[in-house]
C-alpha cells in the first residue's frame, strides 16, 4: 500500500493548530538563527501532521525542517514525534554515490596500490584452465559410467581421490605451463576493443600530432611491433624524442621524429693528399752556404752580430 493510500486528505484541527508547538521543537533541535518561516504541514494520516520550517544554515539551501505531531484518538493534547531535516523539491543536494572501481581513473594508481578484478570483468575471459580434466575429488559421473559399460572397459573402484595420483610430467596441464600458457584468465574481444579505443584516442590519426606528421608510424623505422591481433593495428614507439615514447602507438599515427621525414646529410669529408710516387724530389742534407741570412765571409757589419 503506498503512502499516499494511508494519508487522510483533511489533517486533524489540533495537530494543524500546533504550529508553535512544532516550531519550538525545531528551534530545540536547530541552531539559533537558522529556523525559518513556517512553509506549509502535510498530514501523514490520522491525528498525524508534519509542519515544515525553512532553513536558513549555509550550505543547506532548499531543505526544511520537518516537525510531526500528533495526539491520541479521543485526546486533547498534541505530543511531538520527531524532528528531522529534509530536503525539499529545490534542495541542493550530493551527487549520487558512485563505487570507487567506476571512479578510478586511468593514472590514479601510485606505488604500492593494489587494483582488484572483479570475477566476472568483461575485460577477462577464462584462459587455459585444464577443464577437460575432472578433479581429483569428482565422483565419475553417469555420463562416463555409462560410455564405460558401452565400450567394455574396465573401471578402477572408488572415487578419484583415492586412485593413485598421475604425475603431472607430460599432462596437458604440464606442457601448458612449460609453454606460459596457463593462465586463469586472458584479454575477452571486449577487453581488446576498449583497449584499443583508448589508444587511438590517446595516440591515433585523429590528434592534432598525427595531423601534422610527415608520414605515419607505419613506416617509421622507430616503431617496435608487437605481436597477437592487436599488432595489425598497433605498435611501440622507441624514438627517445617523441611525444609517444614508450608508448603504444596506432600505425597511422604520426609525429616529427619520423626517421624518414628529414635525413640529415652527411658532412663533407676532405678530400684524401695526392701523392705522386713517379719522381723523387732531392733533398740536401746540408742547407748551401748561401741560404742564410747573413752572408758566409764575415765583414764588419755581419761580425757585431754575432752570428757564425
């Protein structure tokens, strides 16, 4: 039964009459100063009124102070039930509670934070889990029971726990795990479109970057592929001074240090001393007389000099 079934249409005479009543429970419930002008009453069945005050706090603006009375049938006397703070129609209220795995953001993990999956992520699908072997502690079911009569084979009495254990070397289970395989849970389709919608958002043709690069990833020569369905579409880049460094990056995403877009040319190098080896070229291992600056006979002008 709703609340709008319960409620009588005309509010009892006393409990409408007991405004100052109500108000001097608000005003013993409130601060002093903040109770405003009595904004209505709404009856909330028989014999039961709730007044409403406006409240003049800050930071509350829009919500009332709601005082329900009432009196006993037959009875004179109006008594208080409660007082509380509501909100009304224009109240400024919080937003709606969001849990924190919707809140998180991507960069808002630092050291040392731990992020939960839940089981059921849309992201994860079951990887290699060996389920085509039963566990050790499963009863053999009738569909086994009854393809084991079929062929005339020979069932082991008791459960599988109590059967000698098979060793493991040479299992499915095994060579999985030897071949990194054996894992709980791998990426699902949707995991790899969302993982791909935020790299082309992040780093794909549509940036403003990608707009005007000279060429794209694609025939960059810093870009590192990647292997798995992802890498038809996507790559690392290694260029040390790109804005994408480290980064995986769309193949036709693009920015300035492109290794083709503009190859430095090499400097000149002289050219190597021709050497003729045709002719000898005599040199004295004496220098002549004449090839000084002072003349080899000694005259009155030379001798001052000193030199010999």
């Amino acid at each position: 039964m709703s609340a709008a079934t319960t409620r009588s249409r005309t509010p009892d005479r006393l409990c409408a009459e007991a405004v100052d009543l109500a108000r001097a429970a608000a005003e013993e419930a409130a601060a002093p100063g903040v109770l405003g002008e009595h904004e209505g009453m709404v009856s909330e069945g028989d014999r039961v009124v709730t007044h409403f005050f406006g409240c003049r706090e800050l930071g509350y603006r829009g919500w009332r102070w709601a005082v329900t009375v009432a009196r006993a049938s037959r009875a004179k006397i109006v008594t208080v039930d409660e007082v509380v703070l509501l909100p009304g129609p224009d109240a400024v209220l919080a937003p709606e509670w969001v849990p924190w795995s919707e809140r998180l953001r991507p960069g808002d993990m630092g050291p040392g934070d731990l992020l939960p999956t839940e089981a059921d992520d849309l992201r994860l699908e079951p990887g290699y889990t060996g389920a085509e072997e039963p566990p050790r502690n499963s009863a053999l079911t009738e569909d086994l029971a009854d393809l084991a009569d079929a062929e005339d084979a020979e069932v082991t009495g008791g459960t599988p726990a109590e059967q000698t254990v098979t060793p493991s070397r040479g299992t499915i289970a095994a060579v999985a795990e030897e071949l990194g395989m054996r894992r709980a849970r791998v990426l699902s389709r949707y995991g790899l479109h969302a993982a791909a919608d935020r790299w082309e958002e992040a780093f794909g043709p549509k940036t403003p970057m990608a707009q005007a690069a000279p060429a794209s990833c694609m025939s960059c020569g810093f870009l590192a592929p990647i292997g798995g369905s992802l890498g038809q579409a996507f790559g690392v880049c290694a260029n040390e001074f790109s804005p994408a460094d480290g980064r995986v990056v769309s193949l036709a995403y693009g920015c300035g240090g492109h290794s083709e877009a503009a190859v430095m040319p090499k400097p000149p190098q002289p050219a190597p001393p021709v050497i003729d080896e045709t002719r000898v070229d005599p040199f004295p291992l004496r220098p002549s007389p004449d090839s000084g600056s002072v003349p080899a006979t000694e005259d009155a002008s030379s001798a001052d000099l000193g030199h010999s």
